[in-house]
C-alpha cells in the first residue's frame, strides 16, 4: 500500500491546516480481504493534529475528487482524494479543518453531529441529541449552521446518546433515519421522513449487541446499507454491514425490515469504532463502501479509513 501524507493547506481564514499522517494496514496484500460477500480493497490509520478526530459522517464527490468528514464535536475535514480504478484510496491531500457556526439562535448549540448528506450550498449535518437535521451552508469563508431541516423525533425511548446516528437521504425525496437505541426485542425504529413529515416506519434488527452508526444508498437508489458496530471488552471493537431494498422502506408501522448480512469486522481486521459510511462505485464499476471510524478523541482508539468491494454475491 502507498504511504501518504496529508498536507496543509488553508482554504481561508477561517480554516485550520490538517497535516496528518496516513499508516496503511500491515498484512494486506494485492488480492485484499475477504469480509463476508465483500473485499477490503484499502485500510489506513489516520493521524492528525489535536483537533483531529470524532468522525462519525463522510461523503465523497467523485466527480471533484473531495472527501469531507464530519467529527461529531462539529467541525469538517476538507481533503483532495485519489481512489484508483479498483476502488484503492491511493492519496489524500490538502487538507483542512473547519468549525461549524450557527446563524439561528433556536440551532445553537452546533455539535453532537453525525451523519453527513451531500446538498446545494452544502451538508445536511444530523444532531443525535437534538434528533434533528440541520442545513449548513458551506463556502470560501464559512460553514455554518442556517436552518432545521427536519426533526426525527416521533418515538418514545429515543434519546440522549441513543438518537439517530444513521440518517441519509432517499431517492425521489426525503430521509430515512435509524437511531442507535435498540429497544427490548433487539429493535430499532425506522423513520421516514417525506414532505416535512417524520413517521415512525417499522423496525430494524441490529445482531449480537451491534447498533445502527450509519446509512448510505447505492447509486441505483435500490439498495439501503446499514453500518452497525459493537464493542466488549472480551471482543473488543466490531462492525456489521447489512443491505435492505429500498422498497421494503415504509411498508408497514410494526414490520422488521428484510435486512441481509453482508459482513462483518472484528478488530483483527483492522476496524474501531465504525461510524460513518459511504457508497461509491470504482472506475472499473465495482460497487464499494467507504468506512471511518471515530477514535473518541480517544489514545488508545484510531481514526481508520478502509474502502470496501461489493462483490457480485452481494445482494445489491
């Protein structure tokens, strides 16, 4: 794997120069990993400044060739990514750190933020507490907070740290948002939100003491994917990835969603505290995932950034 540096570079003056240190993953070879019905293709640990850290969202524009990651103390790391034709992060570069602002009194105070959308102007940026979405607008200057997009917060029992940690948007219109909480049975409520209308919309099975962190729609917008993690100290950090069509969102108020197994992550293959998730497909065409993970601001934890190939077994 390339060894890569992030350099620094400040977009404006209200950014913060990120250099940071990129260690890839001993032991991975050519043909990658097989986890489950998928390939580690790439995996890296990241190391930045004392800011760094605490990402819990991502999202990537192909097109620009830009990765942003969101940290859940409210700030964006801004860097230029390289990914080969194989779907290998080959070189992140130019990156930098912004924190979030707020131009509306009823949005303060902007933090605890978790997933991260891809919007005109900006990001739509989920706050677990608050179990809400917020618009925030990003420029040269600025990224700050300008407006409440929409509150998922119709079921009881979703609260504090256990709100909604997996939001992401759904093709045609509107969001779907699982929260962390999983309820007695081993649920955890599904809401869909369309038209400015938050509903709950059936139930979601996490596995084995795993919880929802994250949510991404393949590019066909058929496919919903789950990013799930767990943590024993027996066990130590794991993460499971399901995939549920996107047709079975909305079907009924008491159904569990049909969510197949992709696979699973345990420590040994390198993943933390896996939170944030992303899709994308590799200039060959082979469908990929997107990981991060977020260290807790944490010693002894690790920021990892690992990309992940659907393989046709895959039910996509």
């Amino acid at each position: 794997m390339i060894s890569m540096l992030l350099a620094a570079s400040a977009l404006a003056a209200a950014d913060m120069p990120a250099p940071i240190r990129v260690r890839a993953f001993p032991g991975l070879g050519e043909n990658g990993l097989e986890i489950g019905c998928m390939t580690m293709v790439s995996g890296h640990v990241l190391f930045g400044p004392e800011a760094f850290g605490g990402y819990s969202g991502m999202h990537l524009d192909e097109e620009q060739k830009k990765l942003t990651l969101l940290s859940d103390r409210a700030h964006l790391l801004f860097a230029d990514v390289e990914i080969s034709d194989e779907g290998e992060v080959v070189s992140l570069s130019n990156g930098v750190m912004r924190e979030m602002g707020f131009a509306a009194r009823e949005i303060r105070p902007v933090r605890d933020t978790e997933a991260l959308i891809g919007a005109d102007g900006g990001f739509f940026v989920s706050r677990e507490r608050r179990q809400d979405l917020v618009m925030v607008e990003v420029d040269d200057l600025r990224a700050e907070a300008v407006r409440i997009e929409m509150n998922f917060g119709v079921v009881d029992g979703v609260e504090g740290n256990g709100g909604y940690e997996g939001v992401t948007a759904l093709p045609g219109g509107g969001y779907v948002a699982i929260p962390e909480t999983v309820f007695a049975g081993g649920l955890s409520p599904v809401v869909i939100a369309k038209d400015g209308i938050a509903a709950a919309s059936g139930f979601h099975k996490p596995r084995d003491e795993h919880a929802v962190t994250d949510l991404s729609v393949d590019d066909q917008g058929e496919t919903l994917l789950i990013l799930e993690r767990a943590y024993s100290r027996a066990k130590g950090p794991r993460a499971r990835i399901a995939a549920v069509p996107v047709g079975e969102l909305g079907s009924g108020a008491t159904d569990v969603l049909p969510a197949e197994e992709l696979g699973r992550l345990t420590f040994l293959d390198g993943a933390d505290n896996m939170e944030g998730m992303t899709f994308f497909r590799a200039k060959n065409g082979a469908p990929h995932l997107l990981l991060i993970s977020d260290d807790n601001h944490n010693d002894i934890q690790r920021t990892v950034l690992m990309s992940l190939r659907l393989n046709e077994s895959c039910p996509l």
